[in-house]
C-alpha cells in the first residue's frame, strides 16, 4: 500500500504503490484517481487508505487538480467531506484529524511539515513553472511554520520525461535547474530537480523519497500506461491532538 511511509518529528508521511487495494485490471491494485474505473472502487481505496492512517474516509482531504498554484487552507470548522471539492493544487492545515492528500501519476507529490502546520503540493511541469510548491511554503508561513521539511515523492523523472525542445527551453527560462536529458540523449525537463531548487531558496529542509513512476511498474504512470493508468497519492497527517 506504502512505497514510503515514515514518522518524521512525529508528522507522518506517506506515498501509495498500486498494491492492496480493490481496483481491477487494468488499474489493479490501488487506484487512487483517473477516470475509467467504477468510483465505488475508487472510494473504497479510500477507505482503505483511512483505515492505515486511522482516520475516516472524510479525513482525508483533496482537492480538484488542474495543474495550478493555488493552496486551499482546510480550515478547523471546515464540514467534511468538503463540498464541493475546492478547485487547487495545494492543501494546507493546522488540523490534526485529517490526512491532507494529492494524486499523482508522473507529476511531483511534495509534502511538508513543519511548527504544527502540513502541506501537500501536487507540482507538476506546470506547476513547478507556475510555484506551486512555493505557493504552498507562504502559505504554510501564513499560519505559523517557520522550520519546514519537504519531502519529494514519485515523480517521472529527467532520465525519462522526454519534452520538446522548446519547451525545456522555456521551462528552464524560469525554473533552470530543471533543465535535463534524457537517458538516450533528447531533451527532458526535471521536475524534481527543478522543485528541490525552489525549496533551497526559500530555507526548506529537503528529504528526497523520489523514484521513477515511468521506470517502476510498482507504481502509476501515465507516460507509460496512458489512459488507463490510476493515481498514487502523497499523504500527510500530524499527531492526533
């Protein structure tokens, strides 16, 4: 269920494989979103995935994502499940009875913690291009952290994600250290790389948990997999007060 699941400073983080869930081929095992598969199925990865954190199913907080920068703040009086779902690409919360949550299939989860404040991005090539991810680090100052950690999920990563060249070009005109290659030689954008820079400027602790969603059949990929692939989620949650 868990490709990455630890207990940093009592804020626990996590990362979901495709295994030991209820979807069925070709989105077997854990197939946390996409389009295609019967959402009962969906809903009771869900369920599954609440029962491990040991919160309920409404617990666990997302969002719509569309490859953005807004941060939606999950406030306390907020009802759950939040409807309608908040259209963004970043949660953050002081709450300690919900587990934050973004999906992903290529693109970058990033998670954060940090002075009773978490965080999740979904930060994609447009994300990253946009500031998700340091979209989400003001937010979460707004609220009071000031020593963050980020940890960095699964993600198709620069050996693989093959761009044209234009747009690593313009990619890299913002965010440079994104600029990449792949491994047979063409242009690439990293993602990662790109983000980890991000993070360096704004002073926020790093813990690198990637792996390559493309190159693991453990996990989602829509390069690979195209439109049957499902979605991994990158989840956190802090101690339950």
């Amino acid at each position: 269920m868990f490709g990455y699941d630890e207990v940093l400073r009592d804020v626990r983080f996590a990362f979901t494989d495709r295994f030991g869930g209820a979807s069925q081929a070709p989105y077997g095992e854990l197939n946390l979103g996409g389009s295609g598969e019967d959402p009962e199925l969906i809903a009771e990865n869900f369920r599954l995935v609440a029962d491990a954190f040991g919160v309920r199913p409404e617990g666990i907080v997302r969002v719509s994502q569309v490859h953005g920068r807004d941060v939606y703040v999950v406030q306390p009086d907020d009802e759950l499940p939040l409807s309608p779902m908040p259209t963004a690409d970043a949660l953050v919360t002081t709450r300690s009875d919900v587990v934050l949550a973004v999906r992903a299939a290529d693109c970058l989860p990033v998670l954060l913690a940090g002075d009773g404040v978490i965080g999740a991005a979904h930060s994609g090539r447009k994300g990253m291009y946009v500031g998700v991810v340091p979209a989400t680090v003001e937010a979460m100052r707004e609220l009071g952290a000031s020593r963050i950690t980020a940890v960095l999920g699964p993600y198709a990563c620069g050996n693989c994600y093959e761009v044209p060249a234009e747009m690593r070009a313009e990619v890299a005109e913002r965010v440079p250290a994104s600029y990449a290659e792949t491994s047979w030689g063409t242009p690439s954008i990293d993602v990662a790389a790109g983000v980890k820079a991000q993070l360096a400027e704004l002073d926020v602790e790093l813990i690198d948990a990637t792996s390559c969603t493309i190159e693991s059949e453990n996990l989602y990929s829509y390069r690979r997999e195209g439109p049957v692939s499902g979605r991994l989620a990158g989840l956190v949650k802090l101690p339950t007060r």
